[in-house]
C-alpha cells in the first residue's frame, strides 16, 4: 500500500475550492526561473490548490500555538510556520518556492513570508577548494550544516533579525559583504538540494539534529532524470549567452564555447557532479516528503502525490 494519496493535475485542481487568484502575468514574469515556462494556469491549478492546503495547516499550527500559550499563561514568540522545499538541480524547485512565498503572503493570516535558498550555507570556495571538494559543491558535505541547524534553530524559537550568508550564483561562491536577515516571520520556506535528509541517527548521538527535523511541511519536486539532464543542459547554453558573458562570472570561460562544445561540457558535468548528487543523496529523500509535485518532459505539473494522515 503506497503511503501516498495520488491526484492528477485535474482532480487536484478541484481542491482549489473557490481559492482566488491573487498573482497576475507579470508577476509571474518575475517569479519564473531560467528556462521554467510555468504558466498562470499551472499556478491556478497546481499552486492555488497546494496554498489552500498550506494555510489550512498554518491556520491549524497557530491555533495550537494560541492554545499552548493560554494553557502556560505565556507570552512566548510565536513559532514560524516552515516549509521545506527539496529537489534536482535544474527541476525548478526555486521557481515553486517563489510562487509558493507569493501566493501565501496574500493569505490575511500569514502576510510576512520569507524565503531562503541553502546555497547561502554552502562553505566558501576557498575553504571548498582547500578540502578538495569544489567537484563535489552541492553534495551534503560542502555544506555548513551546523551553521544551517542554528539558524533553524533560533528561527524556530522566534528569535529576531536571524542573519543568512548570501550566495551568488554569478561568482559561484558566498558574498562576505551581504547577509538576508529573517525577522520572525509567519511562515518561512527553506528552499535546497539535500535538506530532507536525515542521515544515520544509529551512528549519531541521540541529541544530533538535521534540518529536516524543523520542517512543519515539505515538498518534493520530482522528474524523471533524463528529463532534468536536458533541462540543466538547456540552462546551460542559456546562460551561456547571458550571465557567462559577464567577465565577472565564475564560468565565464564557458561564453565562448559554440553550441556542440557548450552541450558537451554541460552534460559532463550532468554526469560527473549533479547526476550522482541526484541518485546518491536527493532522491533517497523523496518519499520523505508530505508531498510531491511529479512534473512531465514539459516541465509541468502532471501529477500530485500528498502523504497519508
């Protein structure tokens, strides 16, 4: 028996039950990835449907907050709702959790919604570089995870202006001069590769901790994996034409590859780091998730999958 309840696109879109569209076309615009063609409909049938069950599990988790306190005559922060966001390089996980913030920081309940990407918790290249480890980014070693537990540790205590490193995508490493402060918000979306891992607790001690144990809600966003390999590849030359053109980038050496070379180094790297990350470390996650978002080889939602009670 499958521990998963099991809605196609229409069935699930039926769970809207009246949820209103609060996002226009040009929102939209700006909340898409690079090379994620989602459109206004997938988020009227996919996203409206998943932020009506989010804020009915928000509404219920404050409640029993409010319940909590009145019982121990307290007057402790409120604990934020979080979200745990999983999934492959190149699935479109960052654009899910862009719509998702969007849609429920329009809820009245929860208006303050804050986003973070795990890249910001990644070492610093010059400490990847000195493990030897650069060929080995985004696999659970390359990152600080003590440095990812506190932070979800003091957020889930309420504490305020909680400070995250932030990443940059264009020079491939973490900007000392910048930091995201998360002030108590309602609802926090944690957004990564590897963070519904949970490790071997047998081989740890009792009191070790993983991100995935401060999660109230989490999603996995799946696809088969020829059909992510040719989205990364499709990325790739991509930013091969933009973001690489800048002298600044990290992979700027790659701007000038013509479009057989551009394909045949991006699917290397498919091959030797982001495919075996996927296989050995992501997937295993999967059926972890409360819920799983299935996408086709048109980058669109097919099917949901949502965990039994």
């Amino acid at each position: 028996m499958s521990r998963y309840q099991r809605f196609t696109r229409e069935e699930w879109a039926r769970l809207r039950a009246g949820t209103p569209l609060t996002l226009t076309e040009e929102d939209l615009t700006h909340l898409r990835g690079l090379n994620d063609p989602v459109s206004l409909d997938e988020v009227v049938e996919v996203y409206l449907p998943l932020s009506r069950l989010l804020n009915l599990h928000i509404g219920a988790s404050q409640m029993l907050h409010g319940t909590t306190a009145t019982f121990l005559n307290t007057n402790v922060a409120k604990a934020p709702y979080i979200v745990g966001l999983a999934g492959s390089v190149a699935v479109g996980k960052s654009t899910t959790a862009r719509i998702m913030r969007a849609l429920l920081a329009r809820w009245p309940n929860h208006p303050k919604v804050d986003l973070v990407a795990t890249d910001g918790f990644l070492y610093p290249r010059p400490v990847l570089e000195e493990r030897g480890i650069m060929q080995r980014k985004g696999f659970p070693e390359s990152y600080d995870l003590r440095a990812l537990i506190t932070f979800l540790s003091d957020v889930k205590a309420g504490r305020a202006e909680v400070v995250v490193p932030v990443y940059s995508h264009l020079t491939y490493d973490i900007l000392p001069e910048h930091s995201q402060i998360i002030d108590q918000p309602d609802v926090l979306i944690v957004e990564g590769l590897n963070i519904l891992q949970t490790g071997d607790r047998s081989a740890r001690p009792s009191q070790h901790l993983f991100a995935s144990d401060f999660f109230d809600f989490t999603i996995y966003v799946d696809a088969e994996v020829s059909h992510i390999r040719r989205w990364y590849i499709e990325r790739f030359l991509t930013l091969r034409k933009t973001a690489f053109q800048d002298p600044l980038s990290y992979f700027h050496r790659y701007a000038n590859l013509s479009d057989d070379e551009a394909e045949t180094v991006a699917a290397r790297i498919w091959q030797d780091i982001n495919e075996p990350n996927l296989l050995e470390n992501i997937s295993p996650t999967r059926d972890r998730a409360h819920l799983i978002l299935d996408k086709g080889s048109d980058h669109a939602v097919q099917q949901v999958q949502l965990q039994k009670l």
